[in-house]
C-alpha cells in the first residue's frame, strides 16, 4: 500500500529529477562527481499560505510540473522508502516547460 503524503501550507512535495550520465562529448561522469539534480517534478502542494485576516492565497504549483530549485532547498525524506524533498514554494525558482521526460531519481518501476 503506497502512503498518500500532503505537505501543509505553500509547502511542495518534490522528487529529483536525474541528470544525464555522459556529458556532450560522450565522457561517462561517476556517481561520485554528480552533484544532486537541480531539478525536479512536483508530486503534491498544499493548499497555500494563509494571511492574518485567513485569506488563503493557492499555491501557483500544481502536480506534475518541472521545477528547478536551488542547490540547498527544501528537507530531503523518505516516504516508503523512496526519496523526496519537502520545500516552501518561494525557494521553487521557476518552472520548466517543453523538454522531455528524464528519469526521475529513485522511481519505482
């Protein structure tokens, strides 16, 4: 049975999306000298952040897309055994549209 997993507030449940392992020149990188991808697809989102008067402004992410963020964002977890990360929704530093799918770290298959 697969946990259902909703973050609070304007927070985002991420997962990473894999880098290329060959550079452009066809040179095989090791795990060792991968940095952690940037880069992610938004698994859930929370309703939002609620101000003083309880006006709750909605998140502007929504399931599905492609993030990038920086290199230090968010709170890495493990739900069900796979990886995720957990960050606020003004640490997203934009939105990725019209590339192909990459492999997603961690995905179950």
């Amino acid at each position: 049975m697969a946990t259902k997993f909703t973050p609070l507030h304007d927070r985002i449940l991420v997962r990473r999306v894999e880098e290329a392992g060959t550079t452009r020149g066809g040179l095989i990188i090791p795990d060792s000298a991968k940095d952690k991808p940037q880069e992610g697809e938004v698994i859930s989102v929370g309703k939002g952040k609620t101000n003083d008067e309880g006006k709750v402004f909605a998140v502007a992410l929504k399931e599905g897309d492609r993030i990038l963020f920086g290199k230090y964002s968010g709170t890495e977890i493990k739900i069900d055994g796979e990886e995720f990360l957990i960050m606020k929704e003004e640490e997203v530093l934009g939105v990725v549209t019209g590339v192909a799918k990459k492999e997603t770290v961690g995905a179950k298959r």
